[in-house]
C-alpha cells in the first residue's frame, strides 16, 4: 500500500451511477477514487471515496479553473445535494471554477467502514481526500472555497483550520458552528439521540431520512426525492445516519465537543471572505445558529432565502448568487451594492437640493419647554353610548371615542429622556435591534424617539403582517430586545420571536413572569450604581430603522434607513406639503405616527385598528380631526373607502370638523377618481393629494385631485397624446426625487436605458436622498434592486405623458403576455372600476406566458341580500355586468376580454386592505375557467 505522502496519486475512475442517470449530474461527473486514511480510527485503511466532480467538464472544454469550491454535505443527504453548482461551475461567472462534492465516509456512495467516526476523524478523512485528488497543491490559483450544509459546517472548517494557506474562503447553508454549554439541542435532535428512539429511528428505519426529506418547502421531484433516498436502502447502508447522529456534541463531556470548540474558534480568528445562504423556516438549524455564524464572520454577505427552510440549496438557485458573489470577492468584478452607495452618495453632496443633516429629535429637543399639545391618543369611551337596535357593524360604526391620553411637547420630551435612560439601563446601546410592537399612539412614539436619541436600530415589523409573516422578518431581523404590549408578549413567547421581552408598560411581577418580560419600561427603576453618561448623537449614516414592507408582492422585507434618511424623508414631506409647527395631523397609516414629532405638528391616533385600515369609519376620523382641530389627514385606500360608506353616521359636529381639513393624502395602493370624490365631498375644503411610493421611499411623487382630472382629460384619445391614459396618474416627482424608466423589451424584462420619453412603458426607477439604505440581510435583493447605480428598482411599471407626469400602469410580476403582446393590467382595472356595482377590480394573466389571455375579476359593492334576491357568490359575474365591464375594459385596452368574474372581497395585503393579491386571484380564475369548484380565492 502507498504510503501517505507518495507522489503517485490514485487515479479517479468512474463512480456508480445506475443505468438510469441521477437527475440533474452528468454521467462522468460522478467519480470514485481510493483513499489512504491517517484517522485514528482506522488509519492506514484504503477507503473509497465516491464524489462528483465538473473536472471532465473543464477538460472537455478546455478550461483551466481558476480555484476549487470543495463542497461537504451533513446528515443523512450526500454529494447529490451540490449537484446543480457542479454543473454551473464550469460556465457561471467569469472564469470557471471546478467544483468537488464529496460523499463522507459511510454516507452516500462512499464506502461503508463499520467504524464510529468522531468529528476529528471526518476532519482528517476530508483532509486525506484532498491530498489523494491533488487539491492540495493544484486548486488553482485563488485556492479551496469551502460550500457546506448542516455537518459540512464543522467539518469544512476543521478542513480549513489545517489547511490555512489553502482555505480562501467559506460559504455556508444552515448549519452550525457552535452549541454552547447548558444550551438545548433542537427538538428533533433530542429525539433522535434518546436510547429508545436513536438505532430505531436513525438505521433500522429510515424515519431519520424520512424527516430530513420532509423539510423540503417546495414540491419534490418523485426522481429527485429517490434519488436522495437510493443510498440508504438498507440498514446497513443507514449506520452513517446514526453515528452521525452519535456524535451530536451535547455538551462538554461529549467526545466532540472539544474539537468543536476548537473549530469554532478558528473561524472566529481569521477573516476570511464569507458568504451565508440561509433558509429561515428551518426546524433544527434555528436563529441562534446563525447569530452565532454572523459573530464569527463579522464581514459576511448574507442572504435570507425567506421562503426556504434546512434544505436551501434544493428550494432556491444558490448557484447564480454563490458564482456572483465569487466574481465579486475574488474576481474583480463591480461590487454592484458598494457602486450603488458610491453613486448615491456623490448625487446627494452634489444635490442643490440636499439640506444639511437636522437629526430626528431636533424637533423634539428645541420644543422641550412648550406645554401645547405634542401627541394625541383616541379610544371608544366605553359608556355613556348604547345602540339597541341589535346590529354589531352599526355599533362599530357610530361608537363614541373620546381622548384617551395626550401629552404636552414638554411631557413628550421628559417621557422620551426617561424611556431612553431606562433602555440604556437595560443594555441597550447605539446599534443595538429593538424590536417596537405597541400600536401607533403616544406610547410608540415615546418608545420610537427614546432609540433615536439612544441610535438603537428600531425594527417595526407590525401585525398587519400576520403571524407567519411577522415571524419570519423577526427572525430574519433577529433583534436584541422585543418591547411590547402584553398580547405582543404572549404572541413572543408561544412563537419564539427573538429578543430579550420587555412590557411596554407596568405589571406586577407575577404577570411579567407570565408574559415572559423581565421588567416594565414605565416601572423600571433606573440602578442607582450606574453611572450617568452623556448623551452621544448617532451619526447621519447609521442605521436608524428596519421597517417591513406589506408583505404583498412576497415574504415582507426589512429596509434599512439611516438616521439620515429618516430626516431627508421628514424634509421632504415637510417642503412638499408644507406640514410642520402649528399643523395637526391625523395618522390613519401607521408608519406616519413616526413622523409627527419629527415634523413639529400635533399628531393623533384615530380610534381604529390600524393593522386593518378599512375599521377606520368615518366617525372616528372625524372624531379624532376634531379632537385637535387637525388639518392634515394621512390615511390608505381601504380607510377611505369605508369613511365614504359610512359617512351618514356623522352627526353634525363631525360633519363641521371635517370642513376644517385642508390636506387629505392617500397612498398604499392605487386610488381612483370616484373615491376621491367621494372624500371631496367630506372635506370640501381640503386638497387631495395621492402620493405614489413605497416602503423603500415615500413619498415618490405627488398628485392632486385636480391634477388627476387636467390629466385624465389630456389623455382623452381624441387630444392624440401618446401613451397618455395607461394607468394611474400619480404626477411628478416630490422634493428631491427623480424618477425615470427603463424600457421592458418582448419578453417583459427591463432591459433598455433609463429614460423620460413620453410614452414608453418600462419598470420605474427611482432617486431621492429619502430612498432606503439597504435591504436588511437579503444581499442578492438588494444586489438586484440597486443594478442601476444610484437608482432604486422599484417593481413597478409605467410611463410618462407629453407633460411630464407618471402614470403607474402595475408591477412587472402582474404583467399579461398575450399573443399580441404585453399587456399592464391598471388601465382595464380603472375602466373596470367606474361601472355602477363595482367596487375593486383586477385584470390577471391566464394560461401559459406568451399565449394568456385577460380575465377581469371585479370586487361587486357589498349590498345585504333582502326581498328574495340572492347574495353575491363568487364566480362567473352576470351577463349584464360582464357586457359592460367587457366593453369598458376592452376599449381602454384594445385587448379581448376572456372571462369576466366576480368575488366578494378580493385577497389583499394584510397591512394597506388595497394591495390585491393578482397572482393568487389567476391561480383562482385558472380554476374556475378550467371547471374547477369554485371556492373563495
């Protein structure tokens, strides 16, 4: 037998790949090869290792690698779970890079050796790999990247500790690289390690495997899902599983728990380059795991695949954002997101309409000795109102609110100074995640304003998102402390949201046991023994707030502002709507609560929920606008429209208020005309403005409802203005924004230069001193939102009119490829809209891309069935409604109408009740249509 350090190496020789080919790997990419081992555990052994390999590839094609990404798998999957980087290698990015994807000894189609293997032998056995292939000293010249999941996280490492002058760099799927002393172990790891349940439930079964493959977010492919399974179809091929499980190290007496620690602290002393592909809905490899991960690579891109779980290399295409970050680390390729930053910042010094930096709390700071009113909060009174007439939804409509708490600019600034010296106290510092979940009201803004001051990063991730929603961003998020209202901490606790818990209040200890809360923001006493230290103001460029987006076009997303963003959005709003001191301001949308302070108006909370902004009534608008003698409303699409039907309710005192509004604004989704009108007529004094943005920058631009109708009438297809009329006219750009368009070409990507042409559709682009910082660890979204250099990639599609103004037509994932060509769905659903009995309505794509045809599904206006007739049922609408929707759609379209449904609410985003889900309402007409039974989409 060769000793170890022979120059003669075994030649690799062809692996064991059936007669009917593995799905997704070339037939000479699978490859075996013996190897001499020097583990303790059964050195000197030749041992056959199976792997697949791109190195024919390479050579078929003349290709010379530029380094070698060495691929280590965990428990019970194999080198099959690399199969689609293997086979990019050789053709993604800019040079090729050959791509070794090991099976460990006993797993997959390596060799069965019989034998316990601890960590430490796994690490020798990786090592005793690479030196038998030649890795060791012909990798190519930027050396070993190591990719690993589960298992493959430790051991790769441990790889790498040894081979530091061959190790350049580390990417990571779930996995973990540390368990600390006391701390439990997953649930279904526990499970497997007990005596009763471990032989059983990891070799003479194949449970282990079962539930590992369960995990899977998506839909298996039956060849793919065998495949995974074809190497453990025996007990004995099955003994890896369980001693892999074996050596789980629990604690510190456990055999490998040394050599973990050992390894971990390797990572931690280098700075190597470091990529993290994460899949957050996963059940053993939890947020701990990767905050752990995140420590030790300090420098490390991230990306959160939000929609994946343990498996994230089979749910999402790793290969494309692992090959580009390789370009970029290595390569030389433009850092696109640092480009991005660098071109942001030079338009903003060399904006003449760029202000100096005014922080937040200025505001706040300089009105600290004024006693008028600062914050306003409304409430039902709880008595003294009855309504016996038996129906629940009038009760809700005409209850009586009353001010529940209010503060003084001087009571708000003594709150906000005490607030912060007790969040201090607690351990919160500059840069430090808060996680705020009180509703909108003086005590959020208390609790806001404290951490501004502090520069602790406030993560709102409201309930609008719904319960799986809000955890996945606060995972993803993953802040140090969670401040809340009791239900919040009860929620906390029962779904594991991250975050030392505090209560956003007072409770006796016995409840603050019970809530899981260590302590009362209003009741914490401040320890005597620590010092008072001065107050250091966050610089203009530190993150300031993580604020979720709706959650309406896919999993909601963090945006990260900076301190001077958040100020440059005050600014904007300020010098576009000419709000500051001596204005009142009625917050119906809740991320306006923030600003109030910041703004130096008076600012009231309506006595609504605002995570269902249609409970907002008329009543109570008028209520809260007459409570502080408000002259600015800010409230979303769906608010208003239930302040239009419920108008009747006022009495005349309300009615009176509401004369004094001079400023409505509306924004969240698209808002038509005859809603508008309908405010119009509540607020006859008021200019009504639709301001168009987004989470990422609001405002964007600015119209009013007089503006609405010069250019609806300029787009009258008889003035012949080209490309005017197709969509939503949300007017020009707000206070230091620019906007422009990049055209789409056939197949409906945004392809072409940016531009201002009037009259070209494309996907709108956007620049404002206001816009976000970044996506919060979602580097390969934000990478694509910021591929044009200084722009934000909003989404959404449009165009320009002869005069200048934006018109939103959609977003590019609503866009209809029909046989004629691409269709935007907002100018049939504005035609739609103005036929009598239609509230809402949405044009989706059915059938396969290039050859779908248009269906409109309109939302009827809610009338009670009574006198025998029937009530609305979702699906095919009447044949008199569907002529004239037909008829209307189709001229505003020139495009055939195939179906014409209707349903009696459309699926909407949780947090605006506007957003109206289009993908899943196709998927609903795609039933329906093909004989489907018609259930509610």
């Amino acid at each position: 037998m060769a000793t170890a350090n022979r120059t003669t190496r075994p030649t690799p020789r062809p692996g064991p790949i059936p007669l009917k080919r593995w799905p997704g790997v070339a037939r000479d990419a699978s490859r075996v090869i013996d190897v001499e081992s020097t583990a303790p555990v059964d050195s000197g052994s030749l041992r056959t290792w199976h792997f697949l390999d791109n190195g024919p590839e390479l050579e078929r094609q003349g290709l010379d690698p530029v380094g070698t990404i060495l691929c280590v798998h965990g428990n019970p999957t194999w080198s099959y779970l690399w199969r689609d980087v293997v086979a990019a290698g050789a053709n993604s990015g800019i040079q090729p890079w050959r791509v070794v994807a090991v099976d460990q000894l006993d797993m997959g189609y390596s060799e069965r050796t019989g034998l316990e293997r601890s960590l430490e032998d796994r690490v020798r056995d990786l090592g005793d790999f690479t030196r038998a292939l030649g890795l060791d000293d012909a990798a190519g010249p930027e050396g070993v990247v190591t990719l690993s999941h589960d298992w493959g996280g430790l051991i790769s490492q441990g790889w790498g500790m040894k081979h530091p002058d061959l190790h350049r760099g580390r990417i990571f799927t779930n996995t973990a690289l540390h368990h600390a002393q006391g701390e439990e172990i997953p649930g279904a790891l526990r499970l497997a390690l007990h005596p009763a349940v471990h032989g059983k439930g990891t070799r003479s079964t194949t449970a282990f495997l079962d539930v590992t493959l369960s995990l899977h977010k998506g839909t298996w492919d039956p060849e793919v899902r065998k495949t995974f399974r074809s190497p453990y179809t025996s007990p004995a091929a099955r003994e890896g599983i369980q001693n892999f499980v074996a050596d789980i190290p629990v604690d510190e007496g456990h055999r490998s728990y040394a050599a973990m620690q050992r390894i971990a602290q390797a990572v931690a002393d280098d700075d190597l380059p470091c990529l993290v592909l994460w899949g957050p809905g996963d059940p053993v490899f939890k947020q701990r795991y990767l905050d752990d991960i995140l420590a030790r690579n300090p420098e490390a891109t991230l990306h959160r695949f939000d929609k994946a779980g343990h498996l994230v290399a089979e749910e999402e295409d790793i290969s494309t954002v692992l090959f580009t970050w390789l370009d970029e680390a290595y390569l030389g390729a433009p850092d696109v997101v640092e480009r991005h930053r660098v071109v942001r910042e030079k338009d903003r010094k060399a904006s003449p309409l760029a202000l100096d930096y005014r922080p937040m709390v200025s505001e706040l700071e300089e009105r600290r000795d004024d006693d008028s009113l600062a914050v306003v909060d409304m409430g039902p009174t709880g008595r003294g109102f009855k309504d016996r007439s038996g129906d629940s939804e009038r009760r809700s409509r005409t209850r009586q609110a009353t001010i529940r708490r209010q503060l003084s600019w001087r009571e708000l600034a003594e709150q906000v100074d005490r607030t912060a010296e007790v969040l201090r106290d607690l351990g919160v510092q500059a840069g430090t995640r808060v996680n705020l979940m009180v509703p909108p009201g003086s005590r959020l803004t208390t609790l806001i304003y404290a951490c501004l001051k502090i520069g602790a990063v406030i993560v709102v991730a409201d309930t609008g998102l719904g319960i799986k929603g809000l955890t996945r961003a606060l995972r993803g998020a993953s802040p140090e402390f969670l401040v809340g209202i009791p239900q919040a901490l009860l929620a906390a606790k029962t779904a594991g949201w991250p975050g030392r818990r505090v209560l956003a209040g007072t409770a006796h200890s016995s409840t603050l046991r019970l809530l899981g809360a260590e302590t009362g923001i209003e009741s914490h006493e401040v320890s005597a023994a620590q010092p008072t230290t001065p107050w250091n103001a966050p610089q203009p460029d530190n993150v300031a707030a993580i604020l979720y987006t709706s959650g309406s076009t896919g999993p909601a997303k963090g945006v990260a502002y900076t301190h001077r963003q958040l100020s440059s959005m005050r600014d904007a709003i300020q010098n576009t709507y000419g709000l500051g001191e001596g204005a009142g301001l009625v917050a119906g949308f809740a991320p306006f609560a923030l600003l109030g302070p910041a703004l130096g108006a008076t600012s009231v909370t309506p006595d609504m929920d605002v995570t269902q902004p249609k409970t907002l009534t008329a009543k109570a608008l008028a209520q809260a606008v007459r409570a502080i003698s408000a002259t600015v409303v800010f409230a979303s699409p769906a608010a208003l429209m239930n302040v239009v039907e419920t108008r009747e309710d006022m009495n005349e005192d309300e009615q009176a208020a509401m004369q004094g509004v001079e400023r409505l604004l509306s924004a969240g989704a698209p808002i038509t005309v005859p809603l508008l009108e309908g405010m119009e007529e509540i607020c006859p004094h008021a200019k009504l403005h639709t301001p168009y943005g987004m989470t990422e920058c609001l405002p964007l631009t600015d119209v009013n409802l007089d503006q609405i109708r010069e250019a609806e009438r300029d787009a009258d297809p008889q003035d012949g203005v080209e490309g005017a009329g197709a969509g939503v006219c949300v007017g020009t750009p707000v206070y230091g924004a620019r906007v422009q368009v990049v055209p789409l070409d056939d197949t409906g990507a945004a392809t072409g230069e940016p531009t201002h042409t009037p009259g070209i559709t494309g996907e709108i682009i956007a620049a404002a001193p206001h816009a976000k910082d970044h996506y919060d660890r979602l580097w390969w979204t934000e990478r694509t939102s910021a591929s044009i250099p200084g722009w934000h990639r909003t989404g959404d599609v449009g165009h320009f009119d002869a005069t200048g103004r934006l018109w939103v037509e959609g977003r590019l994932s609503h866009l209809i490829s029909t046989e004629s060509g691409l269709l935007t769905p907002v100018a049939g659903e504005t035609a739609a809209e103005k036929i009598s009995g239609v509230r809402r309505a949405a044009v989706v794509g059915v059938g396969p891309w290039g050859a779908q045809v248009p269906v409109v599904v309109v939302e009827r206006e809610s009338a009670p069935a009574r006198n025998g007739s029937r009530a609305i049922k979702d699906g095919p609408a009447p044949q008199a409604l569907a002529r004239a929707v037909r008829s209307v759609v189709e001229s505003a379209t020139g495009v055939r109408v195939a179906a014409i449904l209707q349903v009696r609410e459309h699926p909407t985003d949780i947090r605006h009740n506007s957003k109206i889900d289009r993908p899943r309402l196709a998927a609903w007409a795609d039933s329906v249509l093909s004989g489907g039974k018609v259930r509610k989409p």
